[in-house]
C-alpha cells in the first residue's frame, strides 16, 4: 500500500541516543527537581531563577550533542517524501532542525515543536518569540514590551501545546501515522494516535519497549531507534 498523508509524532526517546537523557527515565532530565519546581508557570512565577538556571542548562547542553542516525533518517525521508508530510515533536531540543538542515526537505513539509524549542525566547507580555542561544538572567528585558520578561520558549504543565489547530487537522487527512520514542504519558500528544485512528490510518509504534499506548497501534516495532527507525524508513521508501 502506498501512503499519501504521513503524521509523525516524536519524543525523547529519539534524542536518548544523541546524549540528551530523557524524561521518564531514572536518570531522568530533572535533576534532581520535580516537575512541578521546574515545568509549570507557577514555579516560574515562585522561583524565576531555579526555572532560567534549569532550562540554561538544558540550552547549553545542545552543544554537547548532534543528531543520530534516528533524526537523519527522518530528514532523508522528508527529503523523499511525494505527498504531505507534518513531523510533529515533542522535544525541545533541536536536533530534527539540525538533522533536516543538512538534507534540505521537499515541498509539503512542516516541523511542528509543540512543547516549545530551548534555542527560542517569548516575552511574557506579547508573546511574541525570538531565537535566543544565550542563557536568560532571572529577570531578562523583553526587547518587545517594557512590562515584558524574556521567559524560555517551553509549554509548561497546564500551558497549551502549540500549533494544535495544524496537527488537527493534518491528522484528519493522515493514511500513516507513526509514533517514535515517546511513552505516550502525556496528553494531547499522547491522544493523537487515537485521532489518526479515528482518520482512518495505518497506526505503527517505534520505541525501545511497548509504550502505554501501545494497543492502540496496528504495528510496534522495538527497539533502539537508531536501528528502527533507519529500517523502517528504508521499509517505507521502497513500496
Ligand atoms: N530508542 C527508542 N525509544 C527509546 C530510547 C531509544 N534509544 N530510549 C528511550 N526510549 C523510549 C522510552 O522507552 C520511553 O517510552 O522513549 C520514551 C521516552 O518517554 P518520556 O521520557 O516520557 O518522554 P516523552 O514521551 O517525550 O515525554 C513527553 O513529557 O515531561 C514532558 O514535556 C515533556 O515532551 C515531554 C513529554
């Protein structure tokens, strides 16, 4: 069967193997804090500087790391790919970006961030959102608004995940739709199989072990995505 419409969903476990530890496991990104500490706008409104310092060091550990054989292969797929195409992560780092950089996508592409990105600002009284490599003090003047701060571009718990009217519908019109690396605890993200589903679509898992989700998935293929995702983009590009 040949697919016209692909929707795919990343999470951490995409980027374990490029260095970035991922959330759910004990070594888990948090270090050492709870969610609620460091991933909320009211621990944000407590204690700006825990929450800058956390998502700084999360900024500058991208240096450290390089996309893997898992988000170049998606970059070769998009590159390849005939019809649409919405690749849909929730990782904040950049390594898709990266990865598709250096394989330029065809038409009918898109690369939605829904959790937010770490290399972006947003100003607490706009909204509005600028690249930012650097750290960000406690208290950063937005250069938009003189009441604004610069906070990092991340959605928070209790925030809404962004672009959702674009994933909507994307999946309406999806034929395939695949999940890789995520554990499918959080939601919307975590629903989005079940409206591909609804759509009509092929459903297929790629992660290291059956997600939460799992049943709700035609196929599930585990194992280290480095390996599965390179053969299941091979698998894909040769119908
Ligand atoms: N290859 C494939 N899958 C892997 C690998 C790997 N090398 N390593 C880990 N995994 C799988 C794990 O088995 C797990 O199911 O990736 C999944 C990662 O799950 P989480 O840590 O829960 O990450 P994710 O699903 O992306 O979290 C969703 O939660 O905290 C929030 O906003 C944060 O975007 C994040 C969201």
């Amino acid at each position: 069967m040949t697919y016209n419409s692909l929707v795919i969903l990343t999470g951490a476990g995409i980027s374990a193997e490029s260095g970035v530890p991922t959330f759910r496991a004990d070594d888990g990104l948090w270090m050492g804090h709870r969610i609620e500490d460091v991933a909320t706008p009211e621990a944000y409104a407590r204690d700006p500087a825990l929450v800058q310092d956390f998502y700084n060091k999360r900024r500058r550990q991208l240096g450290e790391v390089q996309p893997n054989a898992a988000h170049r292969a998606l970059a070769e797929l998009a590159a390849r790919w005939k019809g649409d195409f919405l690749l849909v992560t929730q990782n904040v780092d950049d390594l898709h970006d990266r990865a598709h950089a250096e394989t330029p996508p065809a038409t009918g592409f898109s690369l939605i961030h829904m959790h937010g990105e770490l290399l972006k600002a947003r100003c607490t009284a706009s909204g509005r959102v600028c690249d930012w490599v650097e750290d960000l003090d406690v208290r950063h003047d937005s250069p938009f608004h003189p009441d604004g701060w610069l906070r990092p571009h991340i959605v928070w718990f209790g925030e809404m995940p962004l672009a959702m009217h674009v994933i909507d519908a994307a999946l309406e019109r999806c034929d395939l739709f695949v999940s890789i690396g995520t554990s499918g605890a959080v939601y919307p993200a975590a629903g989005l199989v079940q409206q591909a589903r609804r759509a009509g679509a092929r459903t297929v898992e790629i992660n290291l072990e059956p997600s939460q989700g799992a049943r709700q998935f035609d196929e599930g293929l585990y194992g280290p995505a480095t390996e599965r995702v390179p053969e299941f983009v091979e698998r894909l590009l040769q119908r």
